[in-house]
C-alpha cells in the first residue's frame, strides 16, 4: 500500500488540473504529428506588475538546463516541433540555446509561433527549416537593446552628432549635453553587438534546412538579406513592431500558414490556450515542457505579510 511519501510524491508529479489537460493535450499533438514537440512559454504578458524581473521572462542562460531536462529520454531522430511565446532575452543565451538545440536534433526543427515570438525569440525561430504561423502570430525585430537601449539608436545618434558637428561647430554645446548620457566604450559596444545579431541569424539560415534544395549563393543571398531586413531598425522603426506571417514572407523566411493545416490548427490551438491558461491561472511564468508531461517550470509565490 502507497505510503504518505508515495501519494505526495505521485499528486506532486500529476501537478495542477492545469498541468494534466496541458499534458493530454500535448500528448495527442504528438501522437498526430509524430514528431518531439516542446513548448517554450514566458508569462511576460500575464504576470506584468507583479514583482518579477524582466530577466525572469526572457531567455537566459538557465533556460538551457530546462531544456536538458526535457529533451533527455526522447527519440531525437524523429525532430522537434519547438512551441515559442517569448518576448525575447540575451544575445548570449539565444545564441547557446539555438546552437544546442540544433546539434540535438540535426537541423530538423519546426518552430511554431502561435502568437508572439519576438526579439531574440526571432532569431532563435531562425535555426528551423520552418516557421509555422497563423494569422494571428507575430515575430519581431531583431535590432538589439542594450540596458533598454537600441544599439542602432545609439549609434545614429553619434553619427548625427558628428555630421551636425561638422557642419556646425556651434551645435556641439547642445550635442555635448546629449552624448555626455553614455557611457565610455558604449559606442563601440553597441556596433559589436549588432554585428553579432545580424551574424548569428545570417550563420543559421545558411547553415539549417530552411532553404534546402537551393544552390549555396541563393541561400547566402537570400540569408544575408533576411538578417538585415531583421535589424534594419529604419525600416522596422521600433524595435516593439510586430512582423505578421505575410511579412515574414516577404522578408523570405520559410513561413507554413497554420490554417492550411485545419487538424493541426485545433491541435496547436488547443496546447497554446492550456499554456496561457497555466501562465494566467497558477503562479507558473515560464513552462518547458515536453510531450511526455516531463517539465521545467518557473513559478513564484507573493510575499505575504
């Protein structure tokens, strides 16, 4: 007969009511697709003003043990269908994560956005050979940002300075005001950090199976073009803005339209709503969870006085 032990232990595992219908849920897109499928969701969007660091929802370093965790024990041969709802996270972290993420599984990674991945959670969307969307996901810019920051603005900022400068010396005693916010070397930190995002995706699109099948200077054209249209903080204007799926076409990523699949539109439907629900409902703000029920999930408890 189960002990005290036991029952805690086996209640603990079956986790909320939340947690068993996300879990069936996530089993029977499996069994449709048969592929891994791994959800990755922050609560950014439902746990605003409620004490958390804007670290606690972003990508970090210690979301790569989250998924160690979850990717241990599945058969890796059959892919991965990889769920993103972020609003992003550090350059250095997407960076390892993706570049793991890919040696796991080869290269063959669907990414399904079904609302928002934006930021960082763009340019991890990039190591797939597809993205699939619906019409009312979104991805984003990937210009990045430094201690909230564009690191473009920053540097047309100086640019515009010099030329103003240049043209007249007297408006140097304005822009001295201005340029004197920043600190030394941020200038140079900035272009670095730019370079290295706009890499970073450029290296993934030529290197993973999105555009399998085309020759090796299609795919650089087209890879280089993708990673500055991405960053091209003139042309996106904020770094907030909202790429639809028709954009990410435009921009020639390999977008799959979610509604052209009407069985896995209700399947991945279905999984994103119970994810939401858990973030909204239970004191979880990040889930990494995989189709076998095996999770890693962030959560927090109000201080009580």
């Amino acid at each position: 007969m189960p002990g005290w032990k036991d029952v805690e232990d086996s209640v603990k595992e079956r986790g909320t009511v939340y947690d068993i219908v996300r879990r069936e849920h996530l089993a029977a897109l499996q069994k449709h697709t048969k592929r891994n499928v791994i959800v990755y969701y922050s609560g950014w969007l439902q746990k605003q003003g409620v004490g958390l660091s804007v670290d606690s929802f972003s990508i970090t370093d210690a979301d790569k043990s989250g998924f160690m965790a979850v990717i241990h024990g599945l058969d890796r041969s059959k892919g991965l269908d990889l769920f993103l709802h972020t609003p992003g996270g550090d350059t250095a972290a997407t960076e390892s994560l993706g570049d793991y993420l890919r040696a796991m599984f080869k290269g063959d990674i669907r990414v399904i956005v079904p609302q928002l991945a934006l930021s960082a959670g763009t340019m991890l969307a990039c190591i797939s050979r597809e993205i699939v969307m619906g019409q009312h996901s979104s991805l984003g810019p990937i210009d990045p940002q430094l201690g909230g920051m564009a690191a473009q603005g920053v540097v047309e900022e100086f640019n515009q300075a010099m030329a103003e400068v240049k043209a007249d010396p007297r408006s140097a005693a304005i822009w001295q005001v201005i340029i004197s916010k920043y600190q030394p070397t941020l200038l140079g930190t900035c272009k670095q950090v730019i370079t290295w995002s706009e890499t970073m995706v450029r290296d993934w699109l030529k290197a993973g199976q999105m555009f399998n099948g085309k020759s090796d200077a299609e795919i650089n054209t087209i890879a280089d073009q993708i990673a500055k249209d991405l960053g091209d903080r003139k042309a996106m204007k904020v770094h907030n803005r909202h790429i639809n799926a028709g954009k990410a076409k435009d921009l020639g990523l390999k977008i799959a339209m979610l509604e052209d699949d009407k069985d896995l539109q209700e399947l991945v439907l279905t999984v994103h709503h119970c994810c939401i629900q858990t973030l909204g409902a239970t004191t979880a703000y990040k889930i990494i969870e995989n189709h076998k029920g095996k999770a890693v999930i962030s959560d927090w408890s109000p201080v009580k006085i």
